[in-house]
C-alpha cells in the first residue's frame, strides 16, 4: 500500500493526517540538503568546473566503465537545470586550466571554449598554468574575448600590477547575499609551463596575500567569501588550514574528483576531476541574520556528465561544438595504425603507453636515452584504430624533441628528481630501480642502460621534449646537455612510429622498478 493509500484509511479530511501526509510528502521529494528543523535559510549554489584542458566534445573513460562521458552539450543541460532548480541563487565558477589539450581548441587559441563559456554565462575562472601555455599575447586576447571575469590575486608583474585585466577579486550578489570571490594561481606555474611564459611575472604566496584580501572583501559587506583555486587538493588544504575566513574552496590542478566535500578548519573544499566528466553542484543554506552556513551537500557533490544515448544535451551548445569540431574531423579522423591493447597512463609507474612515447622518440632520434615526462601525457590510447585526434589528445602540447650529450651523473640526477614529482619520468634505453624509502638524493639503487652497466663518468646521447630540455618541472639537469639538436615534432615522431610499428602491442616492459620495502617479519 502506498503512503497516500495509508493516509486515506484515517479519513481524507482528517486536519491531523492532512499535515502529516504534507510533512510527508516534503520529507519525499524536497532536497536531502533542506536548511534544519526550526531555522530559515537562503539557498545558494555553486556549480562549478575546472581542467576541461579543451573537452567540448564526448569521450569514452575507461575508469567509467567505458561509458562515454563530457562534452559541452551534455554539461550546458545539467547546468541550465541546476540553474533552474534554485533560479536567481547560482552561481557558475571555472578554477582554471580551461584551454589547452583538445585540436578543437588548440588550433583556435581557446576560442571553442571561450564561446561556450560566454554562452553559458560564467561568473567567474581563475586563472591556471596551463592558460600561459600560448604565451601571454594569446592570453590576453583570451581575456579580452571573455564575458567573464578572470582571477588572480597572487599573480603580478614585477612593478606589483594585477597582470592585464585581470582582477584578484570580484563582489557580486545571490538572493541579495554578497559574496566575495577570490582567485588564486598556483605557484608551480613558474615551472610547469614553458619557461619564459611568464617572464616580468611573479606569483606570490596564497598564504601572504590572503588575508587582508579577505578582511577588506569583508569590510565591504561579503557575507560569503569564495577562494577560486588553482592550487591543487593538498595546498587547498594547507591553505583553509593556515588562513580563516574561507567559507569555499572551489578548486583546481590536481584533477581530484571530490565526490564528498573535504572540511578542513571549516572549510569546504570542493573540486570537480577534469576535462568536463563531472560538475560540481554545491547547495549551500546561509542564515543572512547570523551571516553562517546552516547546512551544505555534504554527499555526492559531483554529478557524471553522462554523453550516452538517452542523456539529455543542450543543441545550442551543440552547435558551437559541432562548429569547431567539424573544422578538425577530416584531417584528425585520419588513421595512423592499431592498438591492440589499451595503452594507459600510470603517474607513479612505468605504463605501456610511456614506454610507446620514449621508444618513438629514441627511435626518431637515434639517442640511446629518451625521457618523456608524465605530466605531459594526457590521454589513453584505446584498443582499435589510433587517429591523429587520440595521439594530439594524448600529447597536446606543441612540444618538439631537443637532442643532447649529458653525464650519467645528469642522468641519474634526472631519475632522483623524477621521483620526486607528481608523475614519474617515462623511459626508453635504461631500466632503473628507486627504493623510495632511500634517503633524499639516493632513491636510485640501480640503473642498467642498454644492458650495460652504468657509468656516471660517461657521455650519453638523450633526448628529450622541449618543455623538460628548458628546465621545466624543475628537471634543470637538461639545461646543462651539451651539442643540443631540435627536431622533430613530438606529435610527429609518435604518430611515424605508431605507422611503422603497428599493430601496437606495447606491454611495460620492466623499464621502472620499486625495491620491496621489508615487513616487521623481516619479508
């Protein structure tokens, strides 16, 4: 029997059963996330993105069970419904790293997304690293092409002007609510995109700069304060930790999918993976008198932008994608070869697409060593055909190879370093293993190249892509190769070996291996 059936044997006309059956009724079908008994609350939400790295169009993840997943006519629909659900109290956040990784973007500057941005009516981005990697000309004609906001409030030239037209903080309302939002820059830009990028710029620490930001966003009325982030998950934490005031962290860099809010200090930290999978969708019920935060989405605060057959989309969104996407598909639909494995990424290990990467830059080259770092990689090579559009999607960045003459000690320097970033070196020619409880700047136990012994007195010929040959990553060892040669393009050497070689069937070869740590037993 059904609850309203339940209901009716007491009487339809009952009062007493009539609230119940109404309370009922609302504890069914209003939102889980209601303000609590006996207080009121204003609805604000947060919808937010970050690192679409260029995602206007669908594609399949194989860590979503192989459903397709993204694409901008797909999360325009769950925007504009979530806009509807709470009209006039949303807000629409980008924290950064929006541009750079897909041809449909790439090869217009941004501007596929930049239109789809504007379409959809952003409030806010934050600028990240990744948005310096077309030199700061193209930059600022994104900027000046954007119906939004940029932020970044720790990002400065070095007479201490906000680059552009860049703001460090914006001040809007929501259901009469003042909100203050602030942008952040990570640091790390200064080495992860190439150097020179950001020449006659400095990026302070979030830290410093913060709280008389905060305070004078305060003393201007912000009942909410809104830190748009491009830190990345564990400087987010750091930070809500050592500065108060934070109500939100809406975050970025670290690709973290953050299904469940983290509290740190009180405040809510939010981040939404990358390239479009998921949006964020945070429902926070304020009291205005008491200028708090009643109750938030502490679950499933990220919502899978699903691309399958029977998902809804938005046509007008569509049609933008389409527009770009119908300027690349003849030339990217082009076939180089076959895969007959799925080649994926591995960030604290060797993955057969690595392996793949480094063997066609040595072979390209003729180099005995080629090193490919990770972070560069940014897709997964599927089994079936290969296209000109997966390997420019794996390997986005217009990098070109750089050839040089460096010691084994610079070689077993770059493999220590290399342990120690988020993503571990890819290799071809040497098989090493690191022990990674050594001590700092003795993790390496073992390198072999070519089968042979190693000898740090020796001259190796590496190769390399032009991002780490320039010191990028803080791989600086590059910097001191001797009888440098530039050529070919990165993209280019891949793609000619994927043709020569295929079908591919690369599987890790054995290149990147970890010491056992010893258990209490000894084993």
């Amino acid at each position: 029997m059904s609850a309203t059936a339940k209901l009716k044997c007491f009487g339809r006309y009952s009062p007493l059963w009539s609230c119940l059956g109404l309370l009922l009724v609302l504890l069914l079908f209003c939102p889980a996330f209601a303000a609590p008994a006996g207080q009121t609350g204003v609805k604000i939400t947060i919808l937010h993105l970050n690192d679409t790295h260029g995602h206007i169009a669908p594609f399949v993840n194989k860590s979503s069970g192989d459903r397709p997943v993204s694409g901008a006519a797909f999360f325009s629909q769950m925007i504009k419904l979530e806009r509807a659900a709470n009209p006039g109290g949303a807000l629409l956040l980008s924290a950064g790293d929006m541009f750079q990784g897909t041809p449909e973007s790439n090869l217009f500057h941004g501007r596929s997304v930049i239109e789809i941005m504007n379409y959809l009516k952003f409030d806010a981005m934050a600028l990240g690293n990744h948005e310096f990697d077309w030199g700061q000309g193209v930059l600022r004609e994104i900027i000046a092409s954007s119906g939004f906001p940029v932020l970044s409030a720790n990002l400065t030239a070095t007479d201490g002007k906000y680059f552009d037209t860049v703001k460090p903080w914006i001040l809007l309302k929501r259901k009469n609510i003042p909100i203050g939002i602030i942008g952040l820059t990570t640091p790390e830009a200064q080495y992860t995109t190439k150097p020179g990028n950001l020449a006659g710029l400095a990026i302070a620490n979030p830290e410093s700069i913060l709280p008389p930001l905060i305070a004078e966003l305060r003393a201007k009325g912000a009942a909410l304060v809104v830190v748009l982030s491009h830190l990345g998950l564990d400087d987010d934490r750091k930070l809500a930790s050592a500065v108060p005031g934070i109500d939100v962290i809406v975050g970025g860099h670290s690709h973290t999918a953050v299904h469940n809010p983290v509290i740190e200090s009180g405040t809510i930290i939010l981040q939404a993976g990358c390239y479009g999978e998921y949006l964020g969708v945070l429902d926070l019920y304020f009291d205005p008198a008491g200028k708090k935060i009643l109750n938030y989405t502490h679950k499933n605060e990220l919502k899978l932008v699903s691309a399958g057959p029977k998902a809804k989309s938005d046509p007008e969104a569509a049609e933008i994608a389409e527009k770009y996407e119908s300027k690349v598909r003849g030339e990217f639909s082009r076939v180089a070869g076959n895969a007959s494995v799925d080649m994926v990424r591995q960030a604290r290990g060797e993955s057969n697409i690595g392996d793949l990467i480094a063997d066609a830059m040595r072979e390209a080259t003729g180099a005995q060593l080629a090193f490919q770092n990770g972070g560069g990689i940014r897709g997964d090579l599927l089994q079936g055909p290969i296209t000109l559009e997966a390997i420019y999607t794996v390997l986005p960045f217009d990098n070109v190879l750089v050839s040089m003459d460096l010691t084994g000690e610079q070689v077993k320097n770059l493999l220590e370093h290399g342990i120690d970033t988020e993503k571990l070196l890819q290799v071809s020619g040497l098989n090493v293993e690191y022990d990674p409880a050594g001590p700092e700047g003795s993790k390496v136990v073992a390198i072999n190249i070519d089968g042979k012994p190693f000898d740090p007195a020796a001259i190796y010929r590496v190769t390399t892509n032009d991002f780490l040959s320039a010191g990028g990553d803080r791989f600086t060892d590059f910097t001191h190769g001797h009888n440098a040669v530039i050529g070919p393009d990165l993209r280019d050497a891949v793609s000619d070996y994927i043709k020569k070689h295929s079908p591919i069937e690369t599987t890790t070869q054995g290149r990147i291996a970890f010491k056992k740590q010893e258990g209490p037993s000894g084993k």
